[in-house]
C-alpha cells in the first residue's frame, strides 16, 4: 500500500453575514414603524435632503427611500440644487427640524465645496440627527449618553454583537480616522472597554499595529490596503471600505486564511448602514411621539 499523505485543512474564518443581519434588523424596524402607525395614526417620517445631482449620491439616496418605503417609513425628500447656498440650506434644514411630522433627517454627503458642510449639520435638531452627524450626536455617543451614533459604525457594532464578539480587554485596531466613519467606531469599540489604536494616513509601519490586533477595523479607502498575512491568527476582521470592482480595504483571501471571523464586501459593513439608519429613525418617532 503507497503511504498516504494527510493534508490539514486551513481553518477558514467565518463570514459575518451583513445582509442576513440587515434583513433581520430591517424586520424588527417594519414591525415597530407598523406600531408607531398604529398608536398614532401616522408612521415614521425620514426626510432625505440632497444638493445637486452628484450619481453616487443620487443612488444612495434612492436606495435609502426605497428602503424605508419597504419598512413602513414615509420618506420625504427634497432635491435642491448644485447651487444651493449655504444659508439656503441651513434654513431648508432648520424647516424639517422644527416640521413634527418629521422625525429624521438625512443631508447626504458630499454637499459640494462651496458649502459649509459643517454648519448644515448643525442645522439638524440633534433629536432628529439619525445619521449622527451633529457635534451633539458626536459627544453624546463619545459620553455613554442617549443619542444617534453614526450608521456605519453603529452598524459594525451591530455585527460584532450578533456574532458574540467580547471586546473587553481586547485590541482594537481602527485604521482610518474620518468624522463619519473610524473616529466614532473607534469610540464605539472604547466604550465597550477595548484598547483602542487609530491608525491614519502618518501612522509609521501600520502593519506592526495590525498585527497586535485581537480586532482590526479597516475604514480607509484604499483597496487590500491590509495585508493578509498581518492578520493576526484568530483575529476579528472588519472591513468598511468600498473600492471600486467590489473590493475592501483587507485582502481579503489572504485574511481568511488567518481570521476568526472577517466581513465580505460586499455584503458585510455595507448593508448594515442603511439598517441602521432606519432602526434610528423609528427610534426617533418614538422618542418624539412619546411612545419610548
Ligand atoms: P475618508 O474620509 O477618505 O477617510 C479615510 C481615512 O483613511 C483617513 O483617516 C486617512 O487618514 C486614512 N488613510 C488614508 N490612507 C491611508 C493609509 N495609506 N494608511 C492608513 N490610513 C490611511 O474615508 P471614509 O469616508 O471614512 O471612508 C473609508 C472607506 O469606507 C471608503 O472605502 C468608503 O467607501 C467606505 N465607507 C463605507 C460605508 C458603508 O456603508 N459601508 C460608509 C462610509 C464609508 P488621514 O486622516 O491621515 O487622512
């Protein structure tokens, strides 16, 4: 008899499944928005406000109504013009915070350079700002205190929690530090008692961090920028980042050689936004009509 050769399988990590969570997440936001209509008379109301005609914005935007559509939320929005103003919009923004048959408000990103982009969130009533933009929404998250996270991260969190991740103690490594994305996920995993690194554009040999790293959160925009072979053995990998031709920031074949569990993309981070985004603005609704 020939000797047999025993080949070990390499132990794949799991696929944390975004779009599955999201359809679950989006069921139990239909139900409640379903609720909120029925204790009130009137459902949950999103408005989306978006300047100019920029397509990836455009397509975002559609996806966002087309999704509270299908939960039950009335979806408002308003398309103002490239030219819109600064003042224009703050006051377009002020309009929705003070209308009561508005309970969120989405100013999609980008709004163009000639707009301050900083004093049109700021227009948002904090109570409204389901997409956490707001400095308020920004310190309560950061303080523990009640309030709107941003969706993307709050989303990540979301996956962590469905696939049991226990983040005390752990090492966190969040590379990317934009307002919107890595900075508040970095807080997110904080409060949630990790030891937290950031790491950015100047950071000198991100690889050694990463490879310290009991979680790797990767929000940066640049595609397979974190090497497989970084990946420390048994590691938790989240991808956020979009590429072009449906690529993550990690590289992805040669992450799940090594992780415990890691995000496709797409289908991971990705569907969880939206979610997320809807989940806060039934939550909204209830706060404001009085029913949480
Ligand atoms: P961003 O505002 O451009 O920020 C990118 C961050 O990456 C910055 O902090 C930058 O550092 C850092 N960075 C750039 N090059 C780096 C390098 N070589 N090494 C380490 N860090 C580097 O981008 P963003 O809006 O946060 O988005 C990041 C990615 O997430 C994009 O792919 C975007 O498409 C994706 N995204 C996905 C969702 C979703 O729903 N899944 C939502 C939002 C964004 P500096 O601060 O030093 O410049």
């Amino acid at each position: 008899m020939s000797p047999t050769t025993t080949t070990v399988p390499a132990q794949l990590a799991q696929l944390m499944d975004g779009t599955a969570l999201a359809r679950r997440v989006a069921g139990e936001t239909a139900a409640r928005a379903a609720e909120v209509a029925r204790r009130t008379g009137s459902a949950p109301c999103l408005a989306t406000v978006l300047v100019g005609e920029d397509p990836a914005s455009v397509t975002y935007v559609r996806m966002k109504r087309n999704r509270c559509t299908k939960a039950g939320i009335v979806s408002r929005h308003l398309a103002l013009p490239a030219a819109t103003t600064t003042e224009e919009l703050v006051s377009t923004l002020r309009a929705l915070s003070e209308d009561p048959t508005v309970h969120g408000i989405l100013l999609q990103h980008p709004v163009g350079d000639h707009i301050d982009e900083r004093a049109a969130f700021e227009a948002i009533a904090p109570e409204k700002d389901v997409d956490g933009v707001t400095l308020s929404s920004f310190a309560a998250m950061s303080f523990g205190r009640p309030g709107f996270v941003s969706c993307t991260p709050g989303g990540i969190m979301r996956l962590l929690d469905a696939y049991d991740v226990d983040l005390a103690g752990k090492r966190a490594v969040v590379v990317g530090r934009s307002a919107i994305l890595g900075k508040p996920a970095g807080m997110l995993l904080l409060a949630r008692d990790a030891t937290v690194t950031y790491c950015h554009s100047r950071t000198a040999d991100l690889s050694a961090h990463v490879r310290e790293a009991d979680v790797v959160v990767a929000a940066v925009g640049r595609p397979r920028l974190i090497r497989g072979e970084d990946v420390k053995p048994g590691a938790v990998v989240i991808d956020a980042g979009y590429n072009p031709g449906n690529v993550g920031d990690v590289d992805f074949d040669g992450a799940l050689h090594r992780a415990r569990l890691i995000t496709p993309v797409p289908g991971g981070v990705g569907p969880m936004t939206i979610a997320v985004l809807l989940d806060q603005t039934v939550t909204a609704a209830e706060r404001q009509l009085g029913l949480a």
